[in-house]
C-alpha cells in the first residue's frame, strides 16, 4: 500500500505561546487508512516524530515544553525576595481596605454630626433646595466650591466629593460657620473611579440623593498633536466620560425616587474646540453627548439631564493652565479680553465660581422642571466671537 502524509501536532514557543498545539507536520505513513491515525503508528514514524518534537523544543530553548520535562522539573522554591514581595503586596492591599474603612467610618460620622447640629436632620428647612442632599464631585475648590456654596445658601445639604481632602473639609467648616441654611460634608473621592461607592455612602449616611453634580475635571498642559498621547487622551476620557457614567449609573435608582437632577459640567472647549488641547475638548465634547443621550433614556423615570459649559472662569485650575504658556500674564489677558459683551466683575474679566453656581442651582431645583437634555454656556458671551 502507498505511503500516506499524517499529521502531528507539536508545539513551539512562537508558533503557539500557550502550549495549545498548532503546527502541523506531515509525516509518511503506511496504513491501511486515515482512520488509523492517531491510533497504531510504524516505529519508524513514530520514532521520526518524537525525534522532530525534541529537536523542536530544544530548537526554542524551553525544555518545559516537553511533557517529560514538566513531570521531572520540580517548580522552584519562593526565593526570599519573591517572598518579601509577595508580603508587600499583600500588606499593601491590605492598608487599601484599611483607609477605605477609615474613609468610610469617617464620612458617616460626618454625617452623624451633621445631623445633630441641625436638630436631627442633614439639610435646611428653608430654601429652594430645602431637604435636598446633593453631591458635587470637585465640590472642594473652583467651580464646585462655587456650586457647592450656592446649593447650601438654598438649604441643601451638600456632599463636597474631592480628591482633595483637605480642600472639601475646609470647604465644608466653611459653610458651617457661615450660618448658611445648609450643610456640607467632606468625602475623598477619585471621580475616575469611586462615585459609586460615593453614591452609596452619601444614601447611607444621609438617606437619599436628589442631585448629582459632576464637575471634577482637569485641564493637561498644552500640548501639539504629535504631543497628545494615547495615555493622556484615554486619561481625560476615563476623568471626564466614564467617571461621570459610572456616577450617573450608580445615582439613577435613587434620584428615580427622588425626581432629582443630574448637572454635568463641560466646557466651551467641548463646543469649539481649542488651541492645543485636543485631549480635553474631545473628552469635554464626550461628556456633552452623554448628556444628551441621558437624558433620553432616563427622562422618562422623570430625572432631568443637564449640562453647563463654563468658558474662562478664575479657578485655581485656570491658574494652573495659565503656566503652560510662555507668558501667563499675557495669555491671561488675551483670553479676558474676549469676555465683550457681559462684564460683571469689569472690563476684561473672567467669570468666578459664583456665576457657574447660580446656573447649577436653576438646574437642581424646580425652576428647570421642563428643562433636560440642555447645554447651557456660561461665558460671559466671549463665545459669540
């Protein structure tokens, strides 16, 4: 009978990284018919396919491919510096769910202190946003200090949700000793990644949610379009996309009860662009489109959507801006001086936090019952060119 070709299947390194078998080799046989392969086998052919097989796996330079290899080969003992590391890691994963607790027994006892100094209850009795509980993520300084302010002058107790710990808990003194109708209290908060377990926290401690405010934000350093990595862009997406979803996503069961609000913060930046910031805008420009597309899906469980978009307004992030040009002073009043029609504070001058503030309190409360799915700039009119 004529030779036939078999095939075997062998492994390689690079051919097949995870030892599934790929290669095929095709070997003479002589049998009676291909049914019999895999089955009795000449010793010859036999003999030339372990042959090919250890010439293969020492062809690689991993004697562990060999099943006789991996039986004999005991695995090697933890060195002390495998150990150690391993140690670390478990100890550091440990301090993680330490701080967590920590963080956590803190922000209820903030709440618990909250509620004894107001006879019992989180919030004002008085007010437009009376007997509300919201959460400003970047509620500690610039833009959400200014929202934050303004919701606490209305009654609302306010959740300062900041990576900035110390800022959101002078924030929060604050609002106490100024006699607002309010209250304010401090929570660190990574809105990349921790609004869920924020949002949890504040229902916890404070029973309900009527608004969400996601302000958080960073603007990046200048930078040109060879520039731009994908790190950075992907960065910027996760801060200013993502983290909010995720917060939204987390928040909608309870402001569904609650009829509450959802104020999202982006950027004239997402509306025209700008100069050497594409990371930014696009991200900004994202966070625009998923407002709109909330609030299609999350209207009809009677929970409002809405956007602001700030053009230049005097924050510390402004001024950390500032320093990516060669001269801060001049860019600063280059951008002023766009600011033609509306000049509140006098000629020349950016918006303050207050502005943005009195713009999320319309959103948060009644006023804006038939209002969802907007975009509102508040910029002074610097954007009408």
């Amino acid at each position: 009978m004529g030779a036939r070709l078999i095939g075997i299947r062998v492994r390689t390194r690079e051919s097949d990284p995870h030892g599934k078998g790929v290669l095929l080799l095709l070997l003479p046989y002589r049998g009676c018919c291909c049914c019999c392969v895999g089955g009795a086998m000449s010793a010859s052919a036999a003999q030339k396919a372990a042959a090919l097989q250890l010439a293969l796996e020492e062809s690689s330079g991993d004697e562990s491919l060999s099943p006789r290899n991996r039986k004999q080969t005991p695995r090697p003992s933890p060195t002390a510096a495998d150990k150690a590391r391993a140690l670390h890691q478990e100890m550091s994963d440990e301090d993680d769910d330490d701080e967590d607790e920590r963080a956590r027994a803190r922000f209820l006892a903030a709440c618990a202190a909250v509620k004894a100094a107001n006879g019992g209850a989180p919030w004002g009795e008085s007010g437009r946003l009376a007997r509300k509980v919201a959460i400003v993520t970047g509620g500690g300084k610039g833009i959400g200090a200014g929202i934050a302010r303004a919701f606490a002058e209305q009654g609302a107790c306010v959740v300062l949700a900041d990576l900035d710990f110390a800022a959101a808990t002078a924030l929060a003194a604050e609002i106490t000793a100024s006699g607002a109708g309010g209250s304010g209290v401090p929570l660190r908060c990574d809105a990349r990644s921790d609004l869920p377990e924020a949002v949890r926290l504040a229902v916890e401690g404070l029973g309900q949610l009527d608004v969400l405010v996601n302000n958080a934000g960073w603007h990046p350093p200048n930078s040109t379009v060879e520039q731009t990595t994908q790190a950075l862009m992907l960065e910027q997406c996760q801060l200013h996309i993502v983290g909010p979803f995720l917060g939204i996503q987390a928040a909608a069961k309870h402001l569904e009860l609650s009829k509450g609000a959802v104020i999202n913060v982006s950027s004239t930046s997402g509306i025209g662009g700008q100069e050497l910031a594409a990371a930014y805008s696009a991200s900004k420009a994202g966070l625009i489109g998923l407002t709109k597309s909330l609030a299609i899906d999350l209207g009809p469980r009677n929970i409002k959507v809405n956007c602001i978009c700030p053009g230049g307004v005097m924050t510390p992030l402004m001024d950390q801006a500032l320093l990516s040009y060669d001269d801060p002073a001049a860019a600063l009043a280059a951008g002023a001086a766009t600011v033609k029609y509306l000049q509140p504070e006098g000629a020349g001058q950016f918006g303050q936090p207050s502005h943005l503030g009195a713009a999320a309190l319309f959103l948060a409360t009644s006023d804006s019952s038939y209002v969802t799915g907007q975009v509102i700039v508040v910029d002074g009119g610097s954007s009408l060119g």
